[in-house]
C-alpha cells in the first residue's frame, strides 16, 4: 500500500511554509516526487470518455512519466489515447479536437520517447498553427 507523507519546506528562505506531498510505498516511478495539485477544473466528455489507459501502458521511459506525472496529467485523454501509440509507431496522424483536450501534449509525448538525449541534432520539430490561419482563403486571406 502506497503511503503518502505530507512535508512542510521553505522556499528561498521565504518564512511562509508550503505543504507538499511526497510519494512513498507504490514501487513505481512516482516514489519520492512531489504529488502534483489536482485538477478541480470541469471536465467535458471530450477530456473524460477514455478507454481506462493509463500512460504506463504506453511503456514509455521512466523519466518520461515522472515529468507527465509531476505536470499533473493523470491518465491520458481520448485524443492522447487513440493518438499516442500510432506515433510511437513512426505512422502520421491527421486529429481534430476541442481546445484544451490535450492535442499538443498527444504529439509531444511520442516525440520525447524517440529523442535520443545523447545526440547532438535537432530530432523533432513542433509548429503550431493558429486555427484562424487554417481556416483563411488562400486566394482572398480572408476569414471564412
């Protein structure tokens, strides 16, 4: 059973004391981090109608899902569960979803499983473009 101890620190020598939780007893990789504050946010079904996966199912790299546990995510959302293993897989994916369901973070994770932190090239590229654009006339550069 896991246990969790609660630790009070200071920052900075700031004298003002902030509760943080450590992880202890799961003999995982979440062992001796720092819980993450919840999420108290609303959650539409587009966040919360997943398959049950976790992101230890994507056998990711243990220092992989320490930095997405210690960022708050908890289980990966329905674009991050049907998206993440056909990028592992070196396939492309064409998505469409709703601001906030997790797209850029779907295309990440995948990329910083395949970076090789010991070469020196550039191993990925990430550009994001603005919807509006997307959606401008080409002819005209106009809004549709």
């Amino acid at each position: 059973m896991a246990s969790i101890q609660k630790k009070a620190s200071h920052q900075n020598g700031n004298s003002s004391a902030k509760n943080t939780t450590v992880i202890e007893g799961t003999g995982t990789y979440k062992d001796g981090l720092v819980e993450p504050t919840k999420d108290t946010r609303y959650k539409t079904e587009d966040v919360t109608d997943t398959k049950g996966r976790e992101f230890e199912d994507f056998f990711l790299k243990r220092e992989l899902l320490m930095g997405i546990f210690e960022k708050g995510f908890e289980r990966p959302s329905p674009i991050q569960e049907e998206a993440i293993p056909i990028i592992l897989q070196d396939r492309n994916v064409l998505a469409r979803a709703k601001n906030g369901t997790g797209k850029t973070a779907a295309y990440i994770i995948p990329c910083l499983e395949k970076t090789d932190t010991e070469s020196k090239i550039i191993q990925g590229k990430y550009t994001n473009t603005k919807s509006e654009d997307v959606l401008a006339d080409p002819q005209t550069n106009k809004k549709e």
